[in-house]
C-alpha cells in the first residue's frame, strides 16, 4: 500500500517538474524579448500608451523604417573622436541575445539593413560580423530538460542545452581571425559585443581562459589556445550577468549560477581583457500599472531577474543592478530600451551606439597605453553575488566607471 500511494505523488512531482521547462524556454536570459507575445505586448504599450515614457509612435514597421533612414541622412555625421583607431583594429562579433535571430542584428523587422546595429558600427569603419543563429534554434536549450542536472538545477554552460551555442561563437571567431588580414599582418583579437544573454553568454564562451585543446588522432599532437590571445573585450548589452538571489529560481537551471561562480566579474581583466557593461534606463517597474503596459511588463520582468521589480529601473527587461557586472566599466544609458523595436532607442540606435564605444575605447587605450591590467573584478569571487544588490544604485551617473567591490 505504502508504494501504491506513493505514486500518485511521484505522479504529481514529475506533473509539477513538467512546468519547468516552459519558463526555462521562455525566460532562460531572463525574459528577452523574442518571442512574438512579448514583441506584440511591448510594441502595443510603448505605442498605445500615452504616459510610457517612448519614442515610438503609432506608424507602421516600413513608416518607421523610413523616418529612422531619413534621420540618417539629415543627423549623422560618422564620430571618429568616440571610438579611436585602436578600436577599429579589432573586428566586432555580435552574439545575438536568446531567442533572437542573427537577422535582428542585420535586417531588424525587415527595416532595411542600414537600420541595423551591424550597419551603424560599419558606417563607424569597423569590421563587423554576427553570430549565425536562427530563431528555431534556440529550442536546442530544452536538451538540458533531459538531463539530471536540469532537475538538480546544477546545469552548466558546457551541457546539452547551450554547448552549441557556445560552439558557434567559437567557430565565428576562428573564421573572422583566419581572414586574410591587410599586409599578411597576425589576426587581430575580437571584441565580443552580447546583447541580452549573448553577455554573460560571452563570459561563458571565454571560460577559464583556454579557448582551445585539442589533439590530433593521428599525430598525438596537442593544439592549445589561450582566449587572451583571442579576444580583446567584451561589451555586454542589456545583460543580465547575475542570477536573483536565493529563494528565487535560477532560470537557466544553474547555467548562470556556474558562470558567476567560476568566472566571475571581469574573471580576465589580469589578462588584458576590457570588460564593458551597458544599460539602460528607460522603464520603472511598477506593480499598479495597467495590463500590457511597459511599466507592468517590466515589472513582472525585473522580478524575475533580480527578485524585485516595483520601482526598480532598468531596459524594460533588464534591470539596472542585474546588468553592472563586479569590476566593468558600466555605462547607464538614459531613456535606452531593450530591444529594436523601438528603432530609435535602443542599443544599436544611430544616436547611441557612440556612447558605449566611447566607453571601450577608453578601457582599450587605458591597457594598452598605460600598461593598466585593471581590477581584479574580486568582488564577485569573494562575496555571493546576491550581496552585490544590496550596493548597487538603481540610478548612476551617465557613466558609473569602475564598481570595484569588496
């Protein structure tokens, strides 16, 4: 009898585990917004809403399209001062944010390529290049649902869910790196641009700092690389670097929680890494707003990724706090979204993209110039990284520097 009775219950556990995998599909980089419930939602709040703090009016996709390339022509004037020629040695290798397309990152909406964050930084002189990654594809991060790991909440980046992701920026990077480079010159180190989860996604892709060991079947000999001769930094984009503090449930069933606790903060900043952390502010959360206004989606976002989420700032998906990564240079970008659609202000809008290669330039010229190694990004490693919430202000300065903690 006893066994008998007990498997109603084992029934009812695995019922309840089953529900899991829904938000681990649609929240896993802490609810980007890709899927197109969320697209419409926000869409309709930022240009129904009257009181939503937004740019974006009630025009058609192709209406839009037309007055973003009409600004181009009039406003833009290519600013050579905000990201110096050091820059611009290094090609840029976008990894698209989770459920996004890499056609987000080049053909957004179907704007028109010129609309795009890849066609702003080339009209800037840089060698740009996306990560290739279909929508579908992302329905690869269920694999893990398969595994203990996923049930124990103890996955890591290097499982079933998210290895071919990580396996595609590599490949990405070693194809740009063996171009033929002008002059027959040795290939540049690659800046690493994450949008949404492509950031801390980039900080997993680095690991512990061997990009490379392999060994010949034949010969018996060993290749090995090092990701400091690989990348020179990474700029995170509305990137969710830290999980919520505990209770709360890690959405990527562990995933993030191994990044930061085996490669936390800026975990290669001794080794001539930049590290780069961007965000916006441009929604508060709020509890008593309207159904299907920003306001409550963000809300409801926030809460998810760093516990709380009534009157907590962020790009409406990402709040502030969650995105300053322990020992970056982190750059609050004022009245800057999450996502593309709204055209003109999010983070590859023509009239923002300076901003943050301003910021990169900077922290290049410092190491390289100088001789600066930087921090050691030694909050993270020694303190739980729900603690660093409770230092982190809601509402910086234009550009907050350094947060070295600890």
């Amino acid at each position: 009898m006893p066994e008998s009775s007990s498997r109603p219950q084992r029934a009812r556990s695995r019922a309840r585990s089953l529900l899991l995998l829904l938000p681990l599909v649609e929240l896993i980089a802490w609810g980007d917004l890709c899927s197109a419930a969320a697209l419409h939602s926000l869409t309709r709040s930022v240009a129904f809403h009257p009181s939503s703090p937004s740019p974006l009016s009630v025009l058609s996709k192709r209406q839009q399209a037309q007055q973003t390339r009409l600004g181009f022509k009039q406003l833009f004037q290519p600013s050579l001062a905000a990201a110096g020629p050091s820059l611009k040695q290094h090609p840029i290798v976008i990894l698209p944010g989770f459920g996004n397309d890499a056609l987000d990152y080049t053909n957004p909406m179907k704007m028109g390529e010129d609309t795009s964050l890849k066609a702003a930084l080339e009209r800037r002189g840089y060698n740009v290049y996306v990560v290739p990654i279909a929508r579908r594809e992302w329905l690869s991060v269920a694999r893990d649902f398969l595994t203990r790991r996923f049930w124990t909440g103890e996955c890591r980046p290097d499982g079933p869910g998210f290895r071919w992701y990580l396996d595609r920026v590599r490949t990405t990077v070693d194809r740009v790196r063996r171009r033929d480079w002008p002059g027959g010159a040795l290939p540049p180190k690659v800046v690493l641009v994450g949008h949404s989860a492509g950031g801390w996604l980039a900080r997993a892709v680095m690991g512990d700092g061997t990009w490379r060991n392999e060994t010949d079947e034949e010969t018996g000999e060993s290749t090995v690389e090092y990701t400091q001769d690989i990348v020179q930094g990474v700029i995170s984009l509305g990137s969710p670097h830290y999980p919520p503090p505990p209770p709360a449930l890690d959405m990527t069933r562990g995933v993030l929680t191994y990044v930061c606790r085996e490669y936390p903060g800026t975990f290669h900043k001794e080794k001539g890494i930049f590290y780069v952390s961007v965000v916006g502010d441009a929604v508060t959360g709020d509890v008593q707003a309207d159904r299907g206004t920003l306001e409550r989606f963000a809300f409801q976002s926030y809460e998810v990724v760093c516990g709380s989420g009534d009157g907590v700032r962020g790009d409406g998906v990402v709040p502030l706090r969650s995105a300053y990564l322990d020992g970056s240079r982190c750059v609050t970008m004022s009245g800057v979204y999450h996502s593309i659609n709204v055209p003109d202000s999010w983070y590859g809008s023509e009239n923002v993209v300076d901003t943050w290669l301003a910021a990169a330039q900077d922290e290049l010229q410092q190491m390289t110039t100088t001789g600066r190694e930087g921090g050691k990004g030694s909050g993270a490693a020694e303190r739980r990284w729900w603690e660093l919430f409770s230092d982190w202000p809601d509402s910086p300065t234009q550009d907050a520097g350094r947060l070295q903690l600890g």
